[in-house]
C-alpha cells in the first residue's frame, strides 16, 4: 500500500511539474476574459510603488547559473529575452549562447536589427531579424515554443516576423517527442492586429498573468481584450488603479488580475496673475 502511494504522488508530481512549464506566454484562461466588472469598482484597489531605476540589469539564467551553463542556440533561436514590462525594473533571461562566440543582444532598445518585439518584451536572436519573411496575419506560426520536461526549459524558434503594430497569439498546441523520447508540448504563435473592439460596459480591458520569477522580480503578460472608450483608460500593469485580482492557479504558480478602463483624470487647470475671477 505504501508502494502504491508514492507512485501515485510521485504521478502527481510529475503532472504537476508539466503544468508548471507551460510558458507564460500561452497562459490565456478564456473564462477569465469575459468576466464582469463589479458595480462599485474600488478607485484604488492598488497603489503601485515607484522604484527608480536600478544600475545593474537583472539576468536569470533558464538553464543553471551562470553563461557556461547554457546550451548552444539553434538556428533562429531566441537567446535572450528582455522583459520591459516594469520600466523601473527590466531584466533579461539568457536562453542560449550564440554559436561562433558571437554575442547575444542585451540592448534595451528594439532597433539593433537581432530584435523581436511583441508587447513589453524583447525577443533577441543571433541572426539578423532582417533576414526573415514577413508573417501573414493568423496563418502563419511566427514562432514556436518547445516545452522539454526533463530540463524545466524551452527553445523558442522564429520563422518570420508579425508586422507593424500587431501582437501574436496562441494559435496552435500540438504535442511532440523530445530527443530524449519524453511527451513535451509545441506552442504555436501567429500574429494578429491589434483589438479595435471597444469594451462593452464593465467588460475587463486588459487580463494580467503573472508569475514569480525571482524574489524580486515577477514575469507578467498582459493581453488586450478591448479598447476603452473615450476619456478612458485601460491600466498598464497590474498594481494600477483600476485592476481587480482574478483566479490564482496554484499548481501553475499563476495569477490572474484584470484590468478595467478607468476615467482619464481632469487636466490640471492653470489661472494666470491678473484674471479676473
């Protein structure tokens, strides 16, 4: 009996362990789209505190710790990912390490020809992005993300690039065999425009998904549902005023918050010396 135990738990374990490395990028719960805003949203249910810019630029390693621990880059591999999504903060996650003993990007910045952007983040390869093709909208997989559960890491592999002003989308979730015969899972991207849907009322503008990465540090997506109306807002992250927190997954160790348009503040108003009142 106790045998039959622990190869039950160590099943769940191991389920559990496979939940954990879907990337967060596909992470997107429909139910949590369409969820109504409550009658009497708080004005501020968060108060986000401003941190002024860090000198030193945060690296995490996906694989070990240091840059002599991660694997050679396949072709059109993304080796590194900036994360801009807290201005105050950004940091990098190394992924791979560029063959030939070339360097990979760490500019912040979008325009250094080895840089994908989608959203807040910065995908960088060790090619040129130049010299790929031009995405067609939601035909083709812009990129994939191979999951390999032996390793808890990904490779993400870039076929094109979207085109201006528009964002990718989980397209397809097919399963495959890594080369080490384990069951992993591909996750498909494809590009889309961005949404000119206006929200309905008290519909959630934006869905947050956020992930603890470092003790200081949490990895967040933030898809676009709807465009506010005018004289609206839709929050920018997920401690601003106007965003409620959604379902936790525990086992995927993920939160969800989401985010509703909110009225634009009045301008200030400026009275000159000598008007009259």
């Amino acid at each position: 009996m106790q045998v039959i135990a622990t190869l039950l738990f160590a099943s769940v374990l191991a389920g559990v362990r496979a939940v954990i490395r879907t990337p967060l990028e596909a992470f997107r719960p429909s139910g949590e789209i369409h969820i109504r805003r409550p009658d009497k949203l708080p004005l501020l249910p968060h108060r986000r505190t401003l941190l002024q810019p860090k000198s030193g630029l945060k690296i995490l390693y996906q694989t070990g710790i240091s840059e002599e621990d991660l694997p050679d880059c396949r072709a059109r591999q993304v080796c590194s990912k900036v994360d801009l999504y807290d201005s105050a903060q950004p940091w990098i996650e190394r992924k791979c390490r560029c063959l030939g003993h070339r360097p990979c990007s760490s500019d912040l910045s979008d325009d250094d020809n080895h840089t994908l952007a989608d959203k807040t983040t910065l995908y960088k390869t060790c090619e040129p992005v130049k010299r790929l093709p031009k995405c067609r909208y939601f035909k083709d997989a812009a990129w994939i993300i191979y999951s390999f559960p032996d390793s808890n890491a990904t490779q993400q592999i870039v076929n094109c690039h979207c085109p201006k002003n528009s964002v990718t989308y989980l397209l397809k979730k097919l399963p495959y065999t890594t080369p080490s015969g384990e069951q992993g899972n591909q996750y498909q991207f494809a590009c889309s425009p961005q949404s000119r849907l206006r929200c309905s009322r008290k519909e959630p503008c934006k869905l947050f998904s956020a992930r603890r990465r470092h003790e200081q540090i949490d990895e967040v997506n933030a898809n676009t549902i709807c465009q506010c109306p005018r004289d609206h807002t839709c929050p920018k992250h997920h401690t601003e005023p106007g965003v409620l927190p959604g379902v936790t997954y525990v086992a995927e160790d993920i939160r969800t918050y989401h985010g509703y348009c909110m009225p634009e503040p009045p301008p200030d108003t400026y009275r000159f010396v000598g008007d009259k009142d």
